[in-house]
C-alpha cells in the first residue's frame, strides 16, 4: 500500500484555517458597543444615556425600576431610588 500525502501548501492552509481556543491569560475580550451604550444609573436594565432625554412612557421595561445617581433622565423624580413609580 502505498501512502499519499498532501502537499505542504495544502497543509499549512488546513492549519492556519483551524479554529484556535483562547488561551487563559489572554486579554479578556473588548466591550460590545450596545453594552456601552447602558448608563450606569440604571443597572436593572439597558437605558442609553442622553441625548435623546427619555420619558417613562419610552421605556419597555419593568417598572418602577431601581436609579442610582447621577439620574439624567429624571426618572426618579422623588429620589427614592425608584424610577418611573
């Protein structure tokens, strides 16, 4: 029987399309571009910051939902730490 083998081009291509593992100390992937968009004041949930200002009526979302300061939508207009209630 005699054996075929492949030409090295035809291997180094095989080996270079591999999928490869992340290794465990490499640097944690970037931040998608929709989690940077969630503002910090609103952690139940993603509320982009202003500009556009939003209203209660904008959000789809549960309410009343918990606000940390700074609150640049106004939602928690009693500052109780709750907002659109």
């Amino acid at each position: 029987m005699k054996l075929r083998f492949a030409p090295l081009p035809f291997l180094a291509a095989l080996l270079l399309a591999a999928p490869r593992t992340p290794r465990a100390d490499a640097e944690p992937a970037p931040v998608p571009a929709a989690a940077e968009a969630c503002h910090a004041s609103y952690p139940d949930f993603c509320i982009p910051p202003p500009p556009p200002d939003l209203n209660c009526p904008n959000i789809r979302g549960p309410k009343p939902f918990r606000v940390r300061a700074p609150d640049p939508h106004r939602f928690d207009r009693d500052r109780d730490g709750w907002g659109c209630e």
